[in-house]
C-alpha cells in the first residue's frame, strides 16, 4: 500500500476555468522546490462535486475548496512540511 502523501487536484472544466490550471503550475513547483516529486503521490481528478466552491483540490482525503495559486503555498506548506 502507498503512504505517500496524496495530493489531488481537480481537472474539471469548472475548476479548470476558476484558475486550478495556475495552481497546477504553483504545486509542480511546489514539489519541486521542496524535493517531494517522489515522497508525494500527486494526481488529477475529476469533478470532486463542489464545483460551486472550487476550485478544488483534496490533500490526504480532506477536500479544500476556492484554492487559487497563491493560497496553495499556505496550504501545502501546513499539510505536507
């Protein structure tokens, strides 16, 4: 079984439209910065069912919504160091 942390971000047209496509650029950079590309297991998906509230992304299961490119360093910064 993996224990790699998951990180999640959603692809959905929705969420996609709201901004996620510059927060996928900010958490590959993220990783990258803080060598976690092989210690996380991160990965997109598909509509997480709060497209209202999005965009969204789920770290570890818990669902984080209105995440934008800035906001996304606070919140890997509190779940994955």
């Amino acid at each position: 079984m993996d224990r790699r942390p998951e990180v999640m971000i959603c692809l959905g047209s929705s969420c996609f439209a709201r901004g996620n496509k510059a927060t996928l650029k900010v958490i590959m950079r993220f990783l990258d910065e803080h060598k976690l590309k092989d210690k996380v297991n991160f990965h997109g998906g598909h509509c997480f069912g709060n497209c209202a509230e999005g965009p969204n992304i789920s770290i570890n299961g818990k669902l984080y919504t209105g995440v934008d490119e800035y906001n996304i360093i606070d919140i890997l910064t509190s779940e994955l160091l």
